[in-house]
C-alpha cells in the first residue's frame, strides 16, 4: 500500500498550479461539473475517451478502449465517489489501464467534462482482494476513484485475485479553454 505525505500532495499543488483554486466545496455543492468524457494521466500515458458503464451479469462492464465511468456513481467534481474502470491487459481489447500499478501519490489525473477540466492529484494506492468493493463505496467530499485488475490471473475462471486501486482528491476545477 502506498500511501501519500502531506509534503508530496503540497509539491503536486503547486505543479498543477493549485495558485488558482476555486471554492471547491462550494462549487461541488452547485450544479456540477458535468459527465466526464475524456481523461488524461500524464505520468502513465493515458489520454482516452470516458464512456458510461453499467452493471452486466453482476460485474461493472469494462469498455473494450476507452475508460468507464460507473454511471451509478457521482459525476467528477460533484459530492460523491466518482469511479472509472479499465481494462489493465486484454487479448483483443484496449489496455488503457494497462500502466495504473505506476501511478504514486502526488500523480496528476485530469477529467474533463463538456465546459470543465477537473484536476486531481493522487493520493493513495493499493490493492484490494476481487471481493473487497469497499472502494465503491460513496463519499460525502469530492474524490474520483481509478480501478483495474492485478494480481494472479485464473485462467479458467478468467479473472484476477484482486483489484489496484488510486484515489484521487480535487484539487482544482476551471472553465476549459479548448
């Protein structure tokens, strides 16, 4: 489990330019943000298309290239847990998660939503058994919640022992200039 120091999420602040903060709370209290429809990870090259997922047979369906976002879960900025899955490797799909086990705290993550970039800085890492969903659970504060599998793979059963998990705290949300 990694876990971040107060030091590192300062040093991240001021490397995505948190100078200019908003009102975070208040502005998680209004309207919102919007649906999330891109996401970037620098530090691990992820640039990708956000796609909505649902439950299907029980498990939260993973999109084939793009990242999912559980569309029972709080859009990004807005109060609540706002989870996003990917595919980590496939045979036939996209691995856009492929590179999360390097993601550390102090990692900038951006969502953007149609009239809004929401900056994010990682702050917790670690891994959770297949069966631990704890990390779905909703949250009274702004935060967004990345997933994909690790561990040991079953072939037969053609899935993973466990899950690997980043946190990520709002640090920023402005008007995008795109």
């Amino acid at each position: 489990m990694i876990r971040t120091t107060r030091r590192s999420v300062l040093r991240s602040l001021a490397a995505l330019g948190a100078a200019t903060l908003l009102p975070l709370d208040a502005q998680a209290q209004s309207d919102g943000f919007g649906p999330a429809v891109w996401m970037r990870i620098p530090t691990i090259e992820v640039d990708s298309h956000v796609s909505d997922v649902a439950v299907v047979g029980g498990y939260y369906d993973v999109p084939w290239f793009d990242v999912g976002h559980h569309a029972d879960s709080a859009n990004p900025g807005d109060l609540g847990n706002s989870i996003f899955n990917g595919h980590v490797v496939t045979i036939n799909a996209g691995e856009v998660f492929r590179r999360l086990h390097e993601v550390r705290p102090g990692d900038a993550v951006y969502t953007y939503t149609p009239s809004y970039r929401l900056d994010w800085v990682v702050t917790d890492v670690f891994s959770v058994a297949q069966a631990d969903n704890s990390f779905l659970d909703d949250t009274e504060t702004p935060r967004i919640t990345l997933y994909t599998c690790t561990g040991q793979f079953n072939p037969v059963e053609r899935s993973y022992a466990e899950r690997l998990v980043a946190i990520g705290q709002l640090v920023n949300a402005g008007q995008r200039e795109d």
